[in-house]
C-alpha cells in the first residue's frame, strides 16, 4: 500500500533497510562486471532502451518449448556479442551478468547515453542516468502533484501544506496552502477559498496564512478589518501567530485543521539544491 | 523446464490491503495471489501490483491493473515485449476508466510488475517501485529499476552531498517517479531479451514493504526455503517481514517463482 501520504508527510517512517541497499547490489554487481572485465558505464543496474529495440532485441519466440538462438546464446558464453559480458565458456552466468545481458540492446549504437525512456516521449522527462552525478537528480519524475524537480518547472505551484476541514460543512474536504501570502475567504478567488457553503466566513481575506520558505514558519494573521473573528485553538488572535501542526483554526462555523508539508524537515528550496 | 510458483500477503500495520498479485498460467487458470495461488506450468506469466489513492482507489487500482494486464498478455500473441508493453499500456488504461467512471477515485493508481516466464526465460515490465529479484546461488540481483526518489538520495549520500545516515531516513525515499495513474507513464523499465533461467534459480516478485529486510536477509530466506518449493519461500519472506515487527510495516505480497 502507498497513499497519497507518500507524496506529502510519508515521513515519520524511516526508510527500512532498503535504501543503502541500491549501493550493495550495485558493489556486487561492479565485483561481477569488472571481473568480466566490462566498460565503466556499469555501476548502474538498469540500461534501458526503447521498446522498439526491445522487440528487436526479443527474438525469441516464447511459445516454444525448444530454447530459441537468442536464449541459447544468453545462457552460453556470449562471446560473439561484443556488448556482453564475457564468461568463460561452459560456466553458468552469475545473476548480475544474466541482467547485464537482458538489459543490454542488441543494437550497439545508442543516440544518446542508453538510459530508461519515457513513454510518451516529451524529450525533457529522461530517467536517471547511469553517471550517477548529482545533475541527475533533476530529471527526477514524480507522479501528480507530487515533488516534481525537472529543471525548476513545476507542474503547478508547489503546495506547502494543507487546512483540512475537520467540522462544519465541507467536513473532510481540504484546500492546499502555497508558498508566500495566502488569502483565506468564502470566495473562489480566494487563493485558499473555503467555499463548502459556510456563509459565515467572509467571502474575502478574512485571514492569511503565509509560508515563508527563508525560516520555513507559517504564520496565521487575521484580518481585522472584517467583522468576523477567527480562531486558533479556542485564542482569538489580533496579530499574526505562528501555526503549528494540527493547530485547529476556526472561521465562521468550519473549523481547519493545519497540516504542514515543508517546514523543518523539508522546503522545495532544498530539491533546487539537489539539482548542483 | 517447470515453473513452480507461490504467493502469499501480509496487510502489514495498516488496516487495509492495497496490493495486488495474480498469476497465469498457459492454459488459462487465473489464480488471484493474495488467496494464496500455488501451481506449476512450463510456462506463466506473473503480475503484482501496489496501489496508492486511499481506501477504496488503491485496491482497485492494483486490482484492475493486474488482472487486466494477465488478461490482455494472455489474449495477444507475438514477440514477448511488445505484449508485455502493450497489456501494461492497457492496465493503465483500465486504470483511466475507471477514473472516468467515478471521479471520486481520481489519484488512485500503482505499481506494476509485469513478467512472462517461457523457456527462453524471464522477460519483465516494471513501473514504480515494486521490486523484482533474481536469486541465483548465492547472490541476489534486483532485475528492474527502482522509481522512488530513493536511487536519487543515494546518489546523493554517495557523491558526499549528505550523510547516508540522511539518505536513509530522508521522508521523500518512498516519493514515486512512475506509476501507473490512467495517464502518462513517467518512466518504464523492461527487459531487452529473455534472461535465461536455471533449474534451481528463484524469481521473487515483491511490493515495497519487503524492503523492511535486508536484501542479504531476503537471500538468507530464499536459501533457507529453496529446497522445501515456493510456498516455503513465499511464506518465509513473509514470516521474516512480521517478525521485524516494523510498526509502519507496509503490506507486502511476494509471488515465489522457483525453476525447476
């Protein structure tokens, strides 16, 4: 299971052994390339290509019971194929050398460094590639919404946290909170509009939430040219108060709950980084 | 050559089960994994998936891409990766419909293994972060690419950029680069030629919550287990992951695929 958690606050959870472990299976797989004496390019598992040389690539015909020529020559020494790992003849492959050869194109020319493609090619959004220099990172793909770290192009603006209507109506519904000054108002407009039908709330900037990515705090500041007050856990402020996570804020007859995205742990400042 | 096959599932710490598993077998039998499936055939193909979008949207998210996936590889006919491309690109189609049908489920979506097992031998699709090893001997090798950002934190702790102690406990590890959502897929890794297998090599098919072991750990089971057949391996990989006791543990589901 992965909820949308995963995207947001999946934190919390340390990642469980998994993560140091790209590094020992790259460690054994160097072991097995270099004493196959394979190019530099290794380190990386994974060299993708495009599906057409992927059917190419596939000669075999899997209905057969017999071992085509292509797994043949995948399981004997390889040595005709340039590309491939050589082994000594009559020596079963080791695993890492068997992927090497499933991964490897059979066409030797590559257009660009072979790396995993896109499908529905828009040129800009290529795998990491196997150099493994930091500059990869910026060609790193997320799913909607997600933290998308392509050259500074976000998708849409980066949402820093969210109020999560906990009573009144529109009870379970949500509204992302952005980078810098948010207004916050019944109104559509409203960069944060709480608009489930609660007409008690102003329809507009009846208070502001503002994230500033300098000291990653969020601050509540009510409006006090409008008639309405406003809440943060039962104190009714007159200045701007800095907002914790789960603090409850209460506007008309709905209360929001805060859930912040960036803060201590993460800003958006940080993936800039990642990409020098 | 026989391929014998076993799944088992785990829900985990969390309170719902959003992974997938199915495997088919040449003449047709369809057996849903977290049943349970076992068998054996010379040839099969193999499908998990983990399903992300909330209660409802994840489970049929996964649900819908697996067994349309063994669905549309069974019914085509061909070279073995343009079908393998074509029922993963139809999965995700079966994803977008039903997005369409009830727009309450948009968000929902997964990961996909995909892997047909033939006398050639293994040839595989993968989108997301679900891993796919091969285990030969005494050495384990994670087939398909891993689309989390957790390659890319690594990178990082390697080039001295942050400590590997950061890298291990960065949040955005589980943050996904592919998966299939009903629309575009980021990032796909698949197979160039069969990678042939040997009688006695096993072929694990995981969803992410298997990652609370060690790959060494996961080796040491599979080991443990591999003369007892792939119902021991299933349910000792899954045994291993409660045992960890891991209070986020992740429902994990693993399809054992033993040569013979």
């Amino acid at each position: 299971m992965k909820d949308d958690k995963k995207g947001s606050s999946g934190s919390g959870q340390p990642a469980q052994g998994a993560s140091s472990i790209p590094n020992r299976i790259l460690g054994s797989l160097r072991d097995a390339l270099n004493a196959a004496s394979r190019d530099e390019r290794s380190g990386e598992i994974t060299v993708g290509e495009r599906a057409d040389a992927a059917a190419k690539a596939a000669a075999a015909e899997p209905t057969k019971a017999e071992p085509t020529p292509a797994a043949a020559t995948a399981r004997a020494t390889a040595t005709a194929r340039p590309e491939v790992p050589t082994v000594p003849a009559g020596q079963q492959m080791s695993a890492a050398d068997a992927l090497r050869e499933a991964k490897t194109p059979t066409r030797v020319h590559f257009e660009a460094e072979p790396t995993t493609r896109v499908v529905h090619g828009a040129p800009t959004v290529a795998a990491a590639k196997p150099a493994g220099s930091a500059s990869d990172v910026g060609k790193t793909q997320v799913i909607r919404g997600k933290p998308k770290n392509v050259s500074a192009a976000f998708h849409q603006d980066p949402v820093v946290g969210w109020l999560v209507v906990v009573s009144g109506l529109g009870l379970g519904a949500y509204r992302p909170i952005f980078e810098g000054n948010n207004h916050i108002g019944r109104g559509k407009n409203q960069r944060i509009p709480i608009d489930f039908g609660d007409d008690t709330i102003s329809s507009e900037e009846q208070a502001y939430i503002r994230y500033d990515s300098m000291d990653r705090s969020f601050l509540f500041v009510p409006n006090l040219s409008k008639t309405n007050i406003v809440a943060v856990n039962d104190k009714k402020p007159t200045g701007a108060v800095k907002l914790e996570a789960m603090d409850l804020i209460t506007m008309g007859r709905t209360k929001l709950a805060f859930v912040p995205f960036c803060g201590e742990e993460f800003d958006w400042s940080e993936l800039a980084e990642l990409k020098e | 050559m026989e391929f014998h096959f076993a799944s088992r599932a785990s829900q985990g710490a969390r309170s719902y089960q959003e992974d997938a598993a199915a495997v088919r077998t040449l003449v047709g039998d369809q057996h849903t994994a977290p049943a349970g499936a076992e068998g054996r055939a010379t040839e099969l193909t193999a499908a998990l998936a983990d399903g992300m979008g909330g209660h409802a949207g994840g489970a049929l998210a996964s649900g819908t891409a697996c067994s349309t996936f063994l669905a549309a590889y069974g019914s085509s006919s061909g070279e073995v990766p343009p079908r393998l491309d074509e029922a993963m690109h139809l999965a995700n189609q079966a994803i977008a419909a039903q997005v369409v049908e009830n727009p309450a489920l948009n968000g929902m979506g997964c990961t996909l293994i995909g892997t047909s097992f033939s006398a050639p031998g293994i040839e595989w699709v993968s989108v997301g972060d679900s891993p796919l090893f091969l285990v030969r001997g005494g050495e384990i090798v994670l087939l398909n690419e891993d689309h989390s950002l957790a390659p890319e934190i690594d990178k990082l702790a390697a080039a001295g950029k942050i400590s590997w102690e950061q890298a291990r406990n960065d949040p955005r590890r589980h943050f996904l680069r592919s998966a299939l959502t009903g629309t575009e897929i980021d990032l796909v890794d698949r197979s160039h030629r069969p990678l042939a297998l040997h009688a006695g090599d096993v072929v694990v098919l995981a969803s992410d919550g298997i990652q609370t072991l060690e790959h060494s750990e996961i080796l040491r089971v599979v080991n443990a287990y591999a003369t007892e057949g792939p119902e021991a391996i299933a349910e000792g990989l899954i045994r291993t992951v409660e045992a960890a006791r891991d209070p986020y543990q992740d429902n994990t589901t693993v399809v054992a695929v033993l040569v013979r």
